[in-house]
C-alpha cells in the first residue's frame, strides 16, 4: 500500500506539464503549488489587459490609417473620427485604467485571507515550519513569488496603457491627473501593489483568520490611496501665472489649483469679475488688471510620481518589517 502511495505522488513530477514546477525549490515550488490557480488567474488578468490594449491602440481615432477623399468618393471621409467611435476608445481605455489603478485592492485582500490568512487558520503554516522551512523563509517566499509577478506584469500594462493613450490622446477628455489615469501611467501603481501585499502579510499574521484579515487589509490599503490621492497636488510646489489687462486660460493639461485677482495687492481667490463684491475683498476697482492662477503643468507628472511612489514604498517596506517582527513573535 505504502508503495502504491509513492508511486501515485510521484508520477506528476514526470509530465510535461510538471517540468517548469519541478525546477523550484523550497518554499518557492511550495507557493507555486498552493496558490496556482490564483497565479493562473492572475496571467489572465494580465493577457486580458494587455489584449484590450494592443486592441485599443488598433482602434485609436485621431491617426490616418490610409487615405482619405471628399464625400461621394470610394475612399473613407478625411476628418476628425465619429463621436461613437471616440466614446468607445475613451470608455474602454477608461476601463482599463480602471482595473490596473485598483489592482493593489486586490491583491491585499487576497494576500491577506488567502496567501497567509487562511494558512494560519488551517495550521497548514505551522506544518511547514516543523519541516525544513524555517518561518523566515516561508514568509519571504510568500511575499517574493507575488511580488516578482506583480512588477513584471504589472510594468507591462503601464508601459502598454501609456504607448495607447498616447495614439489617441485627441479622443481622451481625462488628463494626467486623474486618479485612475495617474496610477496606471507611472510606477506609484506598482509601489502600491507592494504595499498591499506587505499589508495582507501583516494583517493575515495579526488576526490569523482568512476573511477577516483579507477584509482589514482591504480597508486599510483603500483607505492610504484614498488619503494620497487627496493630497497628491501637495506633494510638489506649484506654479503660478499673472495676466494682465485680461484673463488668460490655462490649458487643459494643468491641474489648477486656484485662481482669481490681484486686489490691491493681494490675491483673493474665486475672485473673477472686478465688478462682483464677493467674495469679501473681492471690491469693485476700475484699477484692477491683473488675474492669477497656481496649478500644476504636466511636467510635474514625474516629480509627483516619483515623490509618491518613495512615500508608499517606505510604507510597503515598513508594514514587510513589521510582518517579520510579529511572525518571529509568534514563533517564539
């Protein structure tokens, strides 16, 4: 009987389709093993985004994909592209920003009611730890499989995301510093990724209870984007702009920020109309010629990134510490 049960355990380790498992070690080949479905579920995450891009870049109004003639010609009409046809690439791209940007939600949740959650409920972990698996090492290969895949998949999509909306930049009414738009573009999506996932670890060592630990790493990671996303505009000095003998406008790229007039010296704001007594010291003056606006240009799209991205990092790298520090309490 018991060689029967030997030969039944080993026999996958042969196939083809064991081949690549059979080449990790350790507490790496172990993740693989217990979370492949979601591993699998997450590629296709990945081929789904990444197809919806290529599609879109396909599909993006505002290029000539051929020639073009005057109306009652066999060739396609010159000019801009159908409002439906640009609502669609908007709407989808849109989408797509969508579910990149809000990727780390997921991945805490998961991180934390499955990927150690569930393992502490079951006792399933303290297994792994009475073997040859310290729980050192057991928690690192929890956190580096994920990570790993996270940054290279995720990379792809940003870099995809950006190559599309660059092709059809004249159909988009969403600019650099929208919520969704601003993550998926830069690197601060894939700090927040890490995040969550150092977030889950810890929440799932602390309660030890799959859905509640899911649940408190969700809550907590949604509640620090939430946060940055309502003070980003302050992680960087803004720009300012004086017109005189008449009101400029400001382009459609800059996050602005505030506006009004210069009074007697001074800046009051929401103060437009030198003939309009609100709101206080916004007086009537035939003297005042001069308008302002603070905003922030485009170009501080890296500066804020970047800034970003440094701050949530320092979180993600706090909250692995703190998971380490309460796993070595609880083996203790």
């Amino acid at each position: 009987m018991t060689e029967n049960m030997t030969l039944t355990y080993d026999r996958p380790s042969t196939g083809r389709g064991s081949r690549g498992i059979g080449l990790l070690k350790g507490p790496v080949r172990s993740v693989w093993l217990l979370h492949r479905r979601a591993l699998l579920l997450f590629g296709a995450y990945l081929v789904l985004s990444a197809g919806s891009l290529v599609w879109l870049r396909f599909i993006a109004p505002g290029e000539e994909l051929g020639p073009c003639g005057s109306l009652g010609s066999d060739l396609p009409p010159c000019g801009p592209p159908p409002l439906d046809s640009m609502f669609d690439f908007a709407g989808n791209l849109g989408a797509v920003a969508f579910a990149i940007a809000w990727l780390p939600l997921a991945v805490a949740f998961y991180a934390g009611a499955v990927l150690v959650g569930a393992e502490l409920e079951r006792g399933t972990a303290g297994l792994s730890w009475t073997q040859s698996v310290t729980p050192g090492r057991w928690l690192a290969a929890k956190l580096a499989v994920p990570a790993v895949l996270l940054l290279s998949g995720v990379t792809v999509l940003s870099l995809l995301y950006r190559w599309v909306r660059g092709a059809g930049a004249k159909a988009l009414g969403d600019q650099w510093y929208f919520t969704d738009v601003f993550l998926a573009l830069g690197p601060a999506v894939l700090a927040y990724c890490l995040f969550a996932l150092a977030v889950g670890a810890l929440a799932g060592l602390l309660v030890r209870r799959a859905l509640p630990a899911g649940g408190l790493a969700f809550v907590v990671t949604a509640i620090v984007m939430l946060f940055a996303d309502g003070r980003r505009d302050r992680l960087w000095p803004t720009a300012d702009v004086v017109w005189r003998n008449s009101r400029g406008e400001l382009p459609n790229s800059a996050l602005q920020m505030e506006n009004g007039l210069v009074v007697a010296g001074k800046r009051v704001e929401r103060c437009w109309d030198p003939q309009v007594a609100m709101p206080p010291g916004c007086h009537s003056g035939s003297g005042i010629r001069e308008w302002y606006a603070v905003f922030h240009p485009s170009s501080h799209f890296w500066p804020i990134q970047l800034v970003e991205t440094g701050i949530v990092l320092a979180l993600a790298a706090a909250a692995t510490f703190a998971a380490f520090r309460v796993l070595r309490r609880l083996h203790a």
